[in-house]
C-alpha cells in the first residue's frame, strides 16, 4: 500500500530490468520515481512507476548528465534519493560522488570505492587478503606470465575482464570467455586481450548452475546489515557462465554470514549482491563475485518478503525500518522468461533437462523480471524490447 506520508522522490539511473525492479519496488511504496537511461527504448521507461523529467533527458555526455541531475535536485525538498542499477551507472555516481552527493541522498561509499566497485583484479585482490575463499586465480601482467600460467591452471578455466561491463558491450553480453586448453588459452588470449594486466584467469568451479547461492543485502551507514536474502540459481544465461534466468528463494545461513562478515570487512555502505558457487573438490563455497548494487534478480526479494530496495529507501531517508535476516518465504520463483527459454533450449537439445525442470519452466506461478499484472505499459512493449534484446545479443 502506497505510504500516507510524502516521500523524498528517487532517481533511477539505468532502466533494464534492473532499474525497472527498483522503480518498482519504490513505486508500489507510492515513492516518485525519475528513471534515466541512455535509450529511450529501455523496458523501464515504460513502466507506469517511471516517470519522465523535462529537466533529465535521456541522452547526454557525462558533465551534461552531472549538470541536469545538479538542475533536478536543487529545488527538491526533501533531497532526492539516487539509485544506480547498471555499472555504467555506478562508475558516473563513483567519479562524481563528491559533487553528487550535495544534491542527493545517496550511500556513502560510493565516493571511498571507486576502484573496487566495478574492477573484477582489485575485487579478487581485496577479497583475497580478507580471507575469502575464491577459485585458484592468476594475475598476469604481460604475455610471459600468460604462457606461464597456461601450464599450471586446471583446465577449464575462464578469463575475466578487469572492467567486466565494457567487455560485454564488446562481447554481446558475454562474461567470460571459456578456455579448455593450454594452446587455446595462448590463442583465445592474444586474440582477445591485448593488454595482460587488464584480465584475469581463473579455473572453473565444476559442477551445474544449481550449485550457486546468491546473496543480497543492504548494509547501513555503520555497515551492519539492515535487510538480507539468499536464494539458489537454476539457470543462467548464456547457459553456465552468464546472469540468472531462474532462481529460487531459498535461505542459506552459511553464505548469508559468509557475505555479511566480508561486506563489514570491507566497510561498504548500500546495497549489494553477492555469488557463491559450491565446489566438490574441497566441500568449500567460492566467492564467484560481488556486485556493488541492486542485481538482475532482486524483484525475487521483494516478492520473497524481503523488499531489499525500499528498505533502502527508507533507512537513507532517516525512516524506521525493521531489521530482515532470515524472515524471507522459501520457494518463490524469479524468471527472466525469454532468456530462459533460450537457456532450456540449451540444454533441451543438450539432453540434460528433467521432465521436473521443463514443468518449473512453463510454471505461470512466478515473479517475472518485466512481465508484470500490475505494469501493462512494460507488457505491450515487450515483444518489441525482446527484438532489441535479441539484436544486441545476437
């Protein structure tokens, strides 16, 4: 039910399916929302909780976007709450914190951790001297160190990015690329990564995307967890080595602590999600990565009980919110529906589906990542996104 009182108004930078579950999960509160992103075309601007600003236009330069937000903000009272749901995004709110955060209420550290948010070599550096238990990386720094490493990793192994989000607009979308040879990794490697220092190599976890827990959460100003949600991945997309297309609500104390004892290590205030996958060789969760802001799948903890964004909202507005760790309803069920369906297709063809699997799949009982009963502007426009979806990935 929608608040009774007026609420500080938010802005939402960003508007994939991301975006559009923070604007909602703010809208359903009666929160204004402003969403922002760089195509007009993005599902969220079509949400009926995204409304549009004549101050913040949709396409600009950085300094023009500092500027208009600056415009927006300056006669708004209370302060407007800034979100950012894409890693792009981030990046703007990280370089322009100190200026921003005059004009906005915001998380704090967004201006002390410009360097790990977004960077995949300072990430696995920092969680390896707090103690986290990662996959066996390497770091190279230049061709050598590649063909060095080439024979003593594990195969299969992987190579990541340093700046995971300027590689998938190279790469349509990938994450990684997978390497099962020495040779290959030299190859794949010199085709694909020019500068060394800019990557890392990292052997795979084995087993199937049913292995992985996911965490979310939102850590106060004294970095003490306010709200907190764990759920199992189903599926990917791309199928193994992607973000989730089907996940389950489901509590796990052990990775819940696990992520709260590294986040306060860290010191980080707002939101994040973290992603553990469990390996077999050594009975041990490996911290697979951590993402400094809402994720594709957090309409699920809003629908599980445990709304993470709007307990957000409330606690950076100075507002009374009630503490959630181990309050969320198990077997909710999120699905991002067309990747989904390329994803059974995968493994359909692939002969590894189960009957149980393809019933969970054509299910209608779920939070869906965009299709919603209540957003009939988002469900007219989602075949024409599922075209530009598929143009952009394919």
């Amino acid at each position: 039910m929608p608040s009774a009182h007026v609420c500080p108004s938010t802005v939402v930078l960003c508007l994939t399916a991301t975006g559009l579950s923070v604007a909602r999960s703010l809208g359903y509160h009666g929160v204004e929302v402003y969403g922002l992103d760089s195509n007009r075309w993005q599902i969220g601007h079509f949400s009926k909780y995204v409304h549009d600003s004549s101050t913040l236009s949709c396409k600009q330069n950085k300094e023009q976007l500092l500027k208009n937000l600056i415009n927006y903000a300056r006669n708004k009272n209370p302060q407007p709450v800034l979100f950012a749901a894409g890693d792009d995004e981030v990046q703007f709110v990280s370089e322009y914190a100190e200026t921003l955060k005059h004009h906005f209420t915001m998380p704090q550290s967004y201006n002390k951790f410009t360097g790990l948010l977004l960077n995949k070599i300072s990430f696995y550096k920092e969680c390896m001297e707090l103690g986290a238990e990662i996959p066996v990386t390497f770091f190279p720094n230049n061709l050598k160190d590649v063909e060095s490493i080439s024979k003593k990793i594990s195969y299969p192994a992987i190579i990541k990015p340093g700046l995971g989000h300027e590689w998938r607009k190279r790469f349509k979308g990938k994450k990684v690329i997978e390497i099962s040879s020495p040779p290959e990794l030299l190859s794949k490697y010199e085709q694909y990564c020019p500068n060394a220092e800019e990557m890392v190599i990292q052997e795979v976890v084995p087993g199937k995307e049913g292995n992985i827990a996911i965490f979310g959460g939102y850590f106060n100003k004294n970095y003490e967890p306010v709200s907190v949600f764990t759920a199992k991945k189903t599926r990917q997309y791309p199928p193994m080595f992607g973000s989730g297309s089907l996940c389950e609500s489901h509590w796990y104390p052990e990775i819940a602590d696990m992520s709260i004892n590294l986040v306060r290590k860290m010191k980080y205030h707002g939101i994040c999600g973290t992603e553990y996958k469990w390996d077999p060789r050594d009975a041990k969760w490996k911290l697979m990565e951590i993402n400094f802001r809402p994720t594709l799948w957090f309409a699920i903890t809003r629908a599980s009980g445990v709304d993470i964004v709007y307990d957000a909202y409330l606690d950076l507005t100075g507002q009374k919110v009630q503490r959630k760790i181990g309050t969320q309803r198990n077997g909710v069920v999120w699905q991002y529906l067309l990747r989904d369906a390329v994803s059974v297709f995968h493994y359909l063809i692939k002969g590894e589906l189960s009957g149980a699997e393809l019933k969970q799949f054509a299910n209608p009982n779920k939070e869906y990542a965009i299709i919603s009963s209540k957003d009939w502007g988002v469900n007219l426009m989602y075949p024409l996104y599922a075209l530009f979806e598929y143009f952009r990935h394919f």
